[in-house]
C-alpha cells in the first residue's frame, strides 16, 4: 500500500530513490500491484518507473492498470512491456480495462511475458483491439509455447467484427484451457460468433462463454443453431452461455 501511495503522488513528488527504496523493500512482499494512470507531466523520464516496479517485484501476480486523468498512451505502454519482458515470469494475472489499448500496441504485447506459463487470465475489455489487432492477438494465442495455461480471456466491448472472431476461433483450437471466454458488447454477425461456438465445442474445459450485446446480431440464423446445437452435444463442462 505504501508503493501504491507513492506512485499515485509521484508526479507531485517525484523522489525516486524513495520509490526504489521502497521497491527493494516490497519485492519479495508484494505479490498484487494496482496502477491508476495519470499524466507524468512533471517526471523527465515519464513512465519508466513503471518497467522498473514490474521488473523488481520478483513476485508480483496480479497486475492492474486503471485509466485515470489519461491513458497509458504509446510512451506507458511501452514501458509496461518492457517490464513484462525483464520480469521474473511470476505474473498469472493482467488486467488492462478501458486503458486505451489500440490495434498497434497489441504486437508488442508478444514482446513480453505473455509467454510466460504462469500468465492465466488477460483481461483487455474496453479497449479497441479492433480486426487487426485481435488477428494479431489471435496469432501469438496460435503459438503453442504462448500462453500455455491461459484460462480466462476478456476482451468484452473491443470492437471485434467477423474477422476478427474467425481468427479467435482458430486461437481457440489451440488453447483449449479456457475455462471462462468473454467477448460480449463486440460487432460480429451471428455466423462470426457461429465460428467462435462451433470450435468452443471442442474444449474439454470451457466452463463460462457471453457472447451477448452483439450489435449485429438479430433474428434466427442457421449457423448459429448448428453451432449452439453442437457445443450443447458435445461439451460436458460448460456451466453458464450468455446469448
């Protein structure tokens, strides 16, 4: 709580070797961090601390990063991957809710430890991932050596159409670990979310799915029925199906 309290204040009081202090005195202590952005108008180095305190909290996992007075932008994230890529793999949680993630920034995400085997739940909702960026979150998911144990995956109101599910759909035939999939609130069709349903069908672990508030989704539609007809078929562990 202490590292919290001064980060939040560091661009009013920006005293870094109290921040390092502080750090060196956490890093094998504090296992769960909470950032809530804001404008480094007054630190010279702008969010470099922010790939330090990742990479020195040896056992950190549960990571989360808030919007607040303004997003993370180009120059934070940046430095959110760069400490991702020296941390120590400990990391099992990410979450990054409306933070003002775009198509652009998501290939560097493969840059970090998002590989790393302890990561089980990415949770990107609200930000706009759009097509290109969820194709290529879908090829890093592809990697078989990538997110060996992911079991939750949120990226409800990113901005997903067909295209982008298509690609999720082949992701999930490769990590059929997910237990709890989350796409709701996004801009597919009925035959996108279909593609996604259908190779759901095939995980033997898949426990939770909302594919709701699909804005172009409506009425009856063939696909659909054969794909929801096949999950129901097949699958034993599904709990909860949010249409």
């Amino acid at each position: 709580h202490n590292l919290q309290e001064l980060v939040g204040k560091l661009n009013d009081n920006p005293d870094f070797k109290l921040l390092y202090d502080t750090l060196m005195q956490s890093q094998d202590l504090l296992t769960h961090f909470d950032l809530v952005t804001f404008n480094p108008d007054n630190i010279k180095s702008q969010y470099f601390f922010l790939s330090r305190i990742i990479e020195m909290l040896s056992h950190l996992t549960h990571l989360t990063i808030s919007k607040g007075e303004k997003s993370l932008g180009e120059k934070g994230f940046k430095e959110l991957v760069k400490g991702m890529a020296k941390s120590s793999g400990s990391l099992q949680v990410l979450d990054m809710r409306y933070l003002g993630i775009q198509e652009a920034h998501v290939s560097k995400l493969a840059e970090s430890h998002l590989t790393s085997e302890g990561l089980t739940t990415i949770i990107l909702e609200g930000n706009h991932l759009g097509t290109e960026g969820t194709i290529k979150l879908s090829q890093l998911l592809l990697k078989h050596l990538s997110l060996p144990n992911l079991s939750e995956l949120n990226l409800r109101s990113c901005h997903i159409t067909d295209s982008g599910m298509e690609a999720l759909a082949e992701a999930l035939l490769v990590k059929r670990n997910i237990r709890k999939l989350n796409l709701s609130k996004n801009n597919a069709t009925a035959n996108g979310v279909a593609k996604v349903i259908t190779n759901l069908s095939y995980n033997p672990c898949i426990e939770e799915i909302n594919l709701s508030d699909m804005s172009n989704v409506g009425g009856r539609n063939d696909s659909l029925v054969n794909a929801l007809t096949k999950l129901f078929q097949l699958t034993v562990s599904l709990k909860e199906l949010i249409l």
